[in-house]
C-alpha cells in the first residue's frame, strides 16, 4: 500500500525529533572535548578570541558618529531647500549661485 502525505509528514516529524536528539548528543560531546582541550592547554578567552571583541563598541560609535552628523546638519541652504554639508564638491546649486554674485555667506545654515 502507497503511504499517504500525512504519513510521510509524521515520519519526518519522527526523524527531525530523533535526528534532534542525536544532535544534542553529540554537541554534548563536542563540547566535553572542547573543555578537555581547554583545561589540558590551559587556554583563556582571549586565546579563543572570545574576549576583548572589539565588534561590540563599532556600532556605538558608527551610532555616534551618525547623530554627530545629524546635529551637524547643513551647512549651506537655500530657499529651494537644497542643501549641503559644506564637504566634497560643491554642488551646481551652489556653483550658479556664486556665478550670479551671491557669497557661500549668503547660504550659510
């Protein structure tokens, strides 16, 4: 007789469970020798890598060096409401406004 979808379902949901528990039977011994390694070299965090990451503090300072750039704001505006930091090139904007005799004061946030 042909099995049907719901038994081939319950007999994958039998092999996930038991392939589970053979997972855990085997991290269990995995870690067992992994702390065995440990004790035997007498290894440290720092020796794993684990401590002193230095990948925790980056986003506190990616974080704030954004609001640092936020406060900042522009630097240069216009009553079109374009605008620029004041860095990089300057913009067309504020290239025909110069051209046309107004100053970089003129535009000043």
């Amino acid at each position: 007789m042909a099995k049907t979808y719901a038994d081939i379902q319950k007999e994958i949901e039998s092999l996930q469970k038991a392939a589970e528990t053979l997972r855990q039977k085997e991290v269990a011994g995995v870690i067992d020798r992994i702390k065995a390694a440990i004790a035997t070299y007498q290894l440290t965090a720092r020796d794993l890598g684990l401590a002193g990451r230095a990948a925790a503090p980056a986003p506190k300072r990616a974080k704030a060096k954004r609001a640092a750039k936020a406060a900042r704001g522009a630097g240069y505006r216009d009553d079109a409401g374009n605008t620029w930091s004041g860095r990089g090139r300057r913009p067309g904007w504020i290239n025909a406004a110069l051209a046309a005799g107004k100053s970089l004061d003129d535009f000043r946030a």
